[in-house]
C-alpha cells in the first residue's frame, strides 16, 4: 500500500505542537463522521482525520487491515509532534485503533474503541469470506451514494446544542 494516499487524505486542525489525536471513521463512510468533534478536540489538540484506504478521498483501494494499520502508524510518526497519538476508533476504524495499539504500541498514547468484537469469531474463514464478498459494496456506488445523503443530513440536521459542546461545558 502506498502511505502517501493516506497523507493526503487527511483533515488536519489545532495546533501542531499540542497531542496529537487521530479519528478513525467507520465501514461505508469516511472522515467526515467527525466534523462535529473535530473542532472541538481541535481547540486543544492536533488533529488527524484520515480517510482510511476505499473511503472517501482516499485514493487507495482497501487491502488488508494490516496494511491499513501500518499506514495509520506511518500517518502518526509522520505527521504528529511526538510520533505518538490518542486514537480513537469507531467500528472499522475500531478495529484499526486496537490492532494498531497491539501491533504498533509505540505510537499510540492512549486509544478509545467502539463497534468491535474483541472475542474471535466462531468461524473465521466463514467470517474472512463474508468480508471478501460484502467489501467491495462498502464503496460501490449505491453505498457512495447513501453516505453522501446521510452526510449531507447530518451536516444539515437541526441537532439540540447539549450534542454539539462538550459534556463538562
């Protein structure tokens, strides 16, 4: 996989001498699934939103997990002040998150994950099939198309303030 791709698929904010905090979306949709918490984490922080490889603006075609850790890691020594991060990850992008910090601790300062399994699955070829048959769809046109309908409701929905400031605000 060529990690440029991944470089230059990244919206980046805050200050680049502060922590770096690295937003790793979900199967189907792409960064833009933070631009509600970015701005926030921003105010404080350094931080990476990266289109993961067959998502958004990323121009790479999905492979493997591995290879998507390995760029998420050469994205964190790259570009952060320290070479280290606070990942946070939500289902695919969670399943990036906690590989990465088993298989590349040194740049991971802390990590937050939602959407995972953390127990094998029963069957893993079965589970290794399913994922090669359904991951083409997950960026076929009719999947673009319903990822920039709900973006563009959940950039224009009417959300209640409490959602858009931070909890101790």
């Amino acid at each position: 996989m060529d990690h440029r791709a991944m470089n230059s698929s990244v919206d980046e904010s805050g200050r680049t001498d502060a922590d770096a905090v690295v937003l790793l979306h979900g199967l189907g949709t792409s960064g833009w699934m933070w631009h509600r918490i970015a701005p926030m984490l921003a105010e404080d922080s350094h931080v990476l939103v990266p289109d993961l490889p067959g998502h958004g603006r990323n121009g790479q075609t999905w492979s493997s997990l591995a290879d998507t850790v390995a760029a998420v890691a050469e994205l964190i020594r790259t570009r952060t002040a320290t070479g280290q991060a606070h990942v946070v990850g939500l289902s695919l992008g969670g399943y990036v998150a906690a590989l990465l910090a088993a298989n590349e601790p040194a740049v991971v300062r802390s990590a937050v994950v939602s959407g995972v399994n953390v127990l094998p699955f029963p069957r893993p070829a079965m589970m290794r099939l399913a994922g090669r048959i359904i991951g083409p769809f997950s960026t076929s046109g009719p999947m673009v198309r319903a990822n920039a309908t709900i973006r563009a409701h959940v950039t224009d929905a009417d959300l209640p303030p409490s959602l858009l400031r931070p909890a101790d605000a």
